[in-house]
C-alpha cells in the first residue's frame, strides 16, 4: 500500500503450478491451487500457458492432432505421439508438464 506496487502471487507446490497460479493472479490478486485441486486444475489449462509451447509449437499440435487446446486434451496423447511434434526433449518436457 505505501508503495503503490501491485503484486500478484501464485501458490503451488511445484514451480510450475506456481507460475501458472501466478497468471490467475493477476492483476493485483492470489491465487493458490491446493493439492486436491491441482489435476482438475492442469486439466483446465491452455496448453499454450506452459512454458515452451508458444504460437509456433501450439500451431504444429493443431495440424497434427486438429483443435487441441487444453492439457486435458494433450493428456489423452502419449508421449511416443508426441515426439513428431516437438522432438524428443521437449515431447518429454510437455507430456510431463500437462501432467
């Protein structure tokens, strides 16, 4: 209040579900994903939030898999059906992260 700085804080128990409360914060709030909601919760987010998947990896998803745009929806793939899209790395990286 005496600075006038508006902050916003993200609470989970990974950096991960963090980064992605601290969207939901945003402007000026709290958002905190407890452990009972953080599935329910990962399941609900755009694909295009998590880190390393910009335009570009969210338009090859597309024309490999058509209008996928939610976690829950890449949840349904296996990481084997994702290495075509992403590469074995981050195919990894993002099966995880949707998880």
């Amino acid at each position: 209040e005496k600075t006038r700085c508006p902050a916003s804080v993200g609470i989970g128990s990974t950096s991960l579900l963090a980064r992605l409360a601290t969207r939901h914060a945003k402007p000026d709030g709290v958002f905190w994903i407890t452990e009972e909601k953080k599935n329910a919760f990962m399941a609900d987010e755009r694909i295009r939030d998590l880190p390393g998947v910009g335009y570009e990896m969210t338009h090859r998803l597309s024309s490999f898999f058509g209008d996928i745009t939610k976690c829950s929806q890449l949840q349904q793939k296996t990481e084997r059906e994702l290495i075509p899209v992403f590469g074995p790395k981050l195919a990894t990286k993002v099966f995880n992260q949707c998880r």
